[in-house]
C-alpha cells in the first residue's frame, strides 16, 4: 500500500489517539481536530475509520519488513543478528511510541476482520524475520534444539508482547531499550548453547 506524506501524518495522529484514548476515542472528528483539518479534508485521504487503522497497520508491517531486511548482515553471527533484530525493533518503537497501541491492542482485534488481517501480516512479518535466524542457530549448534523452532519463535515473540505492554501499561515510563536490552539477554541465557 502507497501511502502519502498528508496519509502518513494522519496515521500518525491515529496512533497518538489510539494510545491517549483508545479503540473509542479514535473518531474521524477527534483525528480532524488533532490534525486541526476539517472532518471532510480526512475523508479526502481515507473512506473511514477501518480504513485509517488498516493503512497504520500496513505502514507498521512494511516499515518492519524493510528495516529487518536491511539490518540483517551475513558478516554477523546468529546471536548478534538475534540481538540486532530486537535492538531494531526497541529502537524504532522508542521513537515511536504512538504506535506501540496499534499493533499490541487488544481492543483492536474485535474492530473488524480485515483489522485481524492486518495485525496477523504484522506477526507474520516478525516471524518471517525470527524463524529461519532461530532455525540456521540450531543447525549451527548456537541455539538449542531442546524446543523446536517453532515453539521458540513463540516464546520469544510472547517475551517481546509482554515487554511491550509492560511499557505501555507504565505509560512509556522506562528506557524500553535499556530494559529491552536485559530481556535480550535473559531470552539468550535460556536459549543460546554456549561453546566449551
């Protein structure tokens, strides 16, 4: 999905909503007036509400797809590239934090099923970035094979969640990269294979 700068800037603002006031507090009316634009100049952008969080949602999975590609370096091994990917991912949502609501919301799963979708293409994105990093450790000796590939990128991802909703719930209060950082390092204690 092409989006513009004026798309872009309303997306945002959806976002700041979103984290202010909820599922419910994001209304075309309240987005006019954060942007300070006539109701009728946000519909020139967008048919709709749906439309405004599925365009966010678009923008958070294809922003994560490009910044993970281009981070991914073959010159790392795969703990740091473990590292680095999560690193990306604290570092963007810390600039960011208006987004951390729309992709770890509850509230926004029972809006509709093209919604769902989209928070689905997010995950799959993650997964598509974790999985094969996690598979290429285990066959190298790096990670453990004790729990299959596809239960870890579970378990790591549900770390990820809860770290997030843990910043949210606190209102962006702590460093989520210093804090990110330890997590990081917990997860690798339980799952990289140290060499003797």
């Amino acid at each position: 999905m092409e989006i513009s700068a004026k798309q872009l800037e309303i997306i945002k603002a959806a976002g700041r909503i979103l984290t202010a006031s909820g599922v419910s507090g994001l209304t075309i009316k309240e987005l006019a007036k954060e942007m300070q634009f006539s109701e009728s100049a946000i519909y020139r952008h967008f048919e709709s509400k749906e439309e405004i969080i599925i365009a966010l949602l678009d923008f958070l999975a294809t922003n994560m797809d490009e910044r993970l590609t281009a981070s991914h370096s073959i010159n790392e091994n795969q703990k740091e590239q473990f590292v680095k990917l999560f690193q990306n991912q604290y570092s963007f949502f810390k600039q960011n934090p208006h987004f951390v609501v729309a992709v770890f919301s509850d509230g926004l799963m029972k809006e509709s099923q093209r919604i769902n979708e989209m928070i689905y293409k997010i995950m799959s994105v993650k997964i598509k970035h974790l999985k094969p990093l996690l598979i290429e450790g285990q066959h190298l000796g790096v990670f453990t094979t004790a729990i299959s590939a596809d239960d870890l990128t579970h378990i790591v991802m549900g770390t990820f969640r809860l770290q997030m909703y843990k910043w949210r719930m606190a209102e962006f209060q702590f460093d989520i990269e210093i804090e990110g950082n330890k997590m990081i390092q917990s997860v690798l204690t339980l799952i990289h294979i140290k060499l003797k």
